[in-house]
C-alpha cells in the first residue's frame, strides 16, 4: 500500500514538472520562432521597469507622505569603534 502511493506521488510529482516546464510561457505560438508571439509571462508577473517603478514611487508619495519622506532621507551609516583586530 504504501509503495503504491509512493510511486503514485512520483509520477505525479514527474507529470507536474515536465507540464510547468515545457508550458514556462503562455502563448499560442512556438517558443523558438523569434516572431514576437510570446506575449505574456506565466502567472501574469508585471513588468519591472522604469515606468512601473516611477508608477509606484508617484503612488506611494500620494497615498502615504510619511513613508515618502523616510525614503529619501539617507541611511545611518555605522562604523565599528575598533577597526582591525
């Protein structure tokens, strides 16, 4: 019984690796043509770019000005009392 559910959760576990990582992109074209027909990424991930970052920034600046304004102030910088051994 329990080699039976073992080997059950191994095919399985193998059926749902080779699916995820022959389908990584969602389109309906070839992943090798080169033709633009990959689209989307999988699981809708947003694009990291400038434009989202500065979307974001504008955001937070209007919704929470406090947040904005301990942002921009620079870091504490620590130093050791000791340098060396």
């Amino acid at each position: 019984m329990n080699r039976l559910i073992l080997k059950t959760f191994f095919v399985l576990c193998v059926c749902i690796s080779t699916a995820q990582y022959s389908h990584a992109i969602i389109s309906s074209g070839l992943i090798d043509k080169p033709d633009g027909s990959i689209s989307r990424a999988l699981c809708f991930t947003p694009q990291l770019n400038d434009e989202f970052f500065a979307k974001r920034l504008e955001k937070i600046k209007r919704d929470n000005p406090s947040l904005y304004q301990r942002m921009l102030m620079p870091r504490t910088m620590y130093k050791t009392s000791k340098v060396g051994d």
